[in-house]
C-alpha cells in the first residue's frame, strides 16, 4: 500500500492548498537543510521541491546542538497571497519564528521572530476581522503581528484535551462552517499518542471536547502502524477532507522497534454531526523506490541533509567534475563536527551503494542516528573495516586490506519471521565490491541498536558518506527499495 505517503523521518506534517495544489512540510531536528518542503496534486504522491531553511541567516546550529534538538514542528499556511510557516526552534534560544514566502520552493525569508510566544508547536490561524492567532502546545493562544512578531495582551489558556492525558501539543485552529475547531495531540508521541479535537464560536473559544474523542489513535491495538498523532486537516478542491499525521512502523518481537523515524501518512475524514471522523489510512498499489545521484550538478539535491550545518569548504561538487567531495573536519561519526551528507532511510528493506576514492584521506558509507548509535562501512589506508557504536561501545566488527577506488554498500533487510520475542527489526549487512568484481561481505549487524526504542529521540535512520580524515570524494550514490 502506498502509506506512508512520505516515507522515512518525516514526522509532524502540516499541510495547507492552493486551488490545486497541496504542499506541506515536516520536522528537521538537528538536520541542515531544514523542513523539507512537498508538492503534490492528490495528497498519495508527493515530490520535495526544497528546504525552507537553506541559509546560516534562518537556521543556525552548531556542534553543541544536542541530536533530536533544533527544528520542531513547523506549521504551513497560506493567507493573503503569502505561504507563512511558524516553527519552534529549541537551540540557542531561538524560540519561536515566521517565515515567509511567495513560492513554496523558495527562497524563504530571514526569520521573523516571536520572543513573547512560549511554548512548542505554533500555529497561525486568520479570523474574518483580520486579526492573527497563534496557538501554542499547552494549550495557550497569542493574537500577533504576523509581519512584526508583536503581540497583543496576555496569553490565554485554550481547551487543553482530556482531562488526564499528558503533553497536550500539535494545535490546529480552523474555521469550518458555523465553528472554529482546536485540534490538538495528546498522550504524548509515543504508544499513547492521538489526535482529539474541540470546537467552539470564536478562535478563543470556549470550547467542547467531540464526544468520540480521541477521533484518531492506534493505542492498544495490534495495527501495523502506532504513534499516530500529531495531525493537520485539508479540504480538497472537490469539497473532500483529510488527514495527514505521523506514525511508526515498529518492527521485530517485543518491544518492537521503529528504525525510520515517524513518517506521515493519510486518512480521509467524513463529518457526523459536525465532528470529524477519520477513516482507514488510504491504500494504493506500490511502486518499487529507486534513486541514483551522479553529483552532475552544481548543488546537492534537497534530499541530502548533514548534521547542522553543512559548507561548501567542506562539502562541494566542484572540486571534482562529477565527484561529491569531501573535507574532514570532525575525525569519526562519534563527532558532532563530522563531515557527512545523507538521505533518509525510508523504506524497511533497502540497499546503499557509492564509489569510494579514499586515496587523500579516510571515509566511507554510514547508517546514522546519533553520535551514540551508528554503523558505518570505512575505507582508508589500504584497509576497508565495519565500525558500530552502540552508546558507550565503540568496535571495529571487521576489516580487511583493500586499496584505491571501490564501491561500498549497505543492505538494510525488514525482519519476515520472529525467532523469538527478542528478534530485532532488521539486520543491516556491509559490503566491499573490488575493482574485479570481487563482493564481500564484512558483516551483518542487529538493526535494533539504531532505533527509537534503544537511541531515544524524535529523529530516525539516515544513510549516507562521510570523511574521517582529509579528502574523499564519490563518484556516485545509489539507493534502491528492497534487499
């Protein structure tokens, strides 16, 4: 089935149309680039046309950012003619922030900031007199000067989801029909979390609670997907609604792991008695996943990112036509300085390749989550050897002499069958193919140790190069759907 409809570590999607046209963006954390921005005319198939945040000037995040930190949950609407996007940014006292757009692609603008709006999770909503409301987790709402940051009078605490329920967050408020409606997330973002929903006559309520909440949770059930939460509503052209919000796959025995990272999905809502009720996530038939990067052009592709920052003085497809280069500043993936520019692993099976020259320095091809929990594939002085760090532990797995260019790969196999209730997600295998032809396999490691349930966090898998020491360049990248 095609769901997730964004696959990989895309969580807290919000999404807003234009006549035709649906765009929406997701969290970045740690991750530069940030908030990858989508396209798409029918909500299942959706194409990254940017990055909102491309620029030092919009998103500054340094070696101390903490993995899991920097950009939460932005939301995206589109008023006046303008695309706005409110996010939290939980480093460096960035607080909250707008940005601004006339195309979604970009550019963006510099940030506008917020400094009497606390809390995560901002929304904008736009009432009939024109004034401007941010509602924040809490659940506590902001009038403000969505041009100037300014705001106007105290705070003012809203419905804030069932009694009991802990980290009420995701508020969305709209107007549909004769009510304003307050979504929010609650139950927090892990087994527990969903989606309930109030409505009243005015953005500031007061506020009913639907009685059918939560109207979205997968909590104690044996569906495949869990977590589900963190939702926004749209309403198609043809007067049809819906709903995307994020979700896990967990995997393996007991307590199942999740290795991507919450992805975003889509269910389509009915409306009983002016509630929403949502249905079965869609389904549509699959397609098998393939992408190939030649580094031909100029700039990387928007679905590369790299851990908080990345420059061309250490990253760039000009020194060598045709090669991705790069120059090592931080020495192993432990570093939070480490050179590395990757794509999200988004499917649960999935094979990584790339041509290695490490003839001026060391790197090679990395399954990343933290500087706590990765494994990687390394060449570099005459030898190619498999690292783990699983927390404190740090282990050469296995090496072997191997000289000049060769390609590296890694294959990422989903779990089929459970030998015990301690069985992981999936084992993810590391290889060496020689200027002859020559594969070998170095070593196959248990998956479970680079997920959520072991690293801890908001983020997921992601998959890509690296330098150690001086200069590596690549001639290509290959990733492709399956095992």
């Amino acid at each position: 089935m095609t769901n997730p409809v964004i696959p990989g570590m895309h969580p807290d999607p919000s999404v807003c149309r234009v006549g035709e046209d649906y765009y929406l963006v997701c969290s970045s954390f740690e991750y530069f680039p940030g908030i990858p921005v989508f396209h798409s005319r029918d909500l299942v198939n959706w194409t990254q046309i940017g990055n909102a945040l491309t620029r030092p000037s919009q998103l500054l995040l340094t070696a101390e950012t903490p993995s899991s930190a920097g950009i939460y949950a932005p939301t995206l609407r589109h008023h006046d003619g303008r695309f706005w996007l409110i996010v939290t940014s939980v480093s460096h006292g960035g607080g909250n922030m707008i940005f601004t757009a006339t195309d979604p692609a970009g550019p963006w603008s510099d940030p506008i900031p917020l400094p009497a709006v606390g809390g995560i999770d901002p929304d904008l909503a736009w009432d009939d007199e024109g004034n401007c409301w941010c509602t924040v987790a809490g659940v506590s709402q902001y009038r403000v000067d969505p041009t100037s940051g300014e705001t106007f009078g105290e705070p003012r605490r809203l419905w804030s989801g069932t009694p009991g329920a802990k980290a009420p967050e995701a508020p969305h408020l709209y107007r549909i029909g004769d009510h304003w409606y307050l979504m929010i997330a609650e139950g927090g973002t892990e087994r527990g979390h969903g989606v309930s929903i109030a409505r009243g006559p005015s953005p500031q309520g007061p506020f009913e609670p639907c009685p059918a909440n939560p109207i979205l949770s997968h909590r104690s059930t044996d569906e495949p997907v869990q977590n589900t939460g963190h939702a926004d509503l749209v309403q198609g052209p043809d007067g049809s609604w819906w709903m995307v919000f994020l979700g896990v796959r967990p995997g393996g025995g007991t307590p199942g792991w999740h290795v991507l990272g919450r992805e975003t999905f889509l269910a389509p809502v009915s409306w009983v008695d002016g509630w929403p009720v949502v249905g079965d996530l869609v389904s549509a038939p699959a397609s098998e996943f393939s992408d190939h990067d030649d580094f031909e052009d100029s700039d990387l592709r928007p679905c590369w990112i790299s851990p908080r920052d990345r420059s061309e003085q250490h990253c760039t497809t000009k020194d060598r036509a045709g090669w991705l280069t790069l120059h090592a500043r931080g020495s192993t993936m432990d570093d939070p300085a480490v050179v590395f520019v990757g794509r999200r692993q988004q499917h649960l099976s999935c094979t990584a390749r790339t041509l290695i020259d490490p003839a001026a320095g060391s790197g090679g091809l990395a399954v990343r989550f933290d500087e706590e929990h990765h494994y990687e594939i390394e060449a570099g002085s005459g030898e190619v050897r498999v690292i783990a760090r699983v927390g404190p532990l740090r282990t050469i797995v296995a090496a072997r002499p191997a000289a000049g260019p060769l390609v590296l790969s890694v294959r990422v196999e989903e779990a089929r069958e459970l030998r015990d209730a301690r069985s992981g997600p999936d084992t993810i295998s590391f290889s060496v193919e020689e200027p002859d032809g020559t594969v070998t396999v170095l070593a196959a490691l248990d998956g479970r140790y680079l997920s959520t349930e072991v690293a801890g966090g908001f983020t997921g898998r992601v998959i890509g190069v690296y330098a150690a020491t001086g200069t590596v360049h690549f001639d290509w990248f290959d990733y492709q759907q399956g095992s």
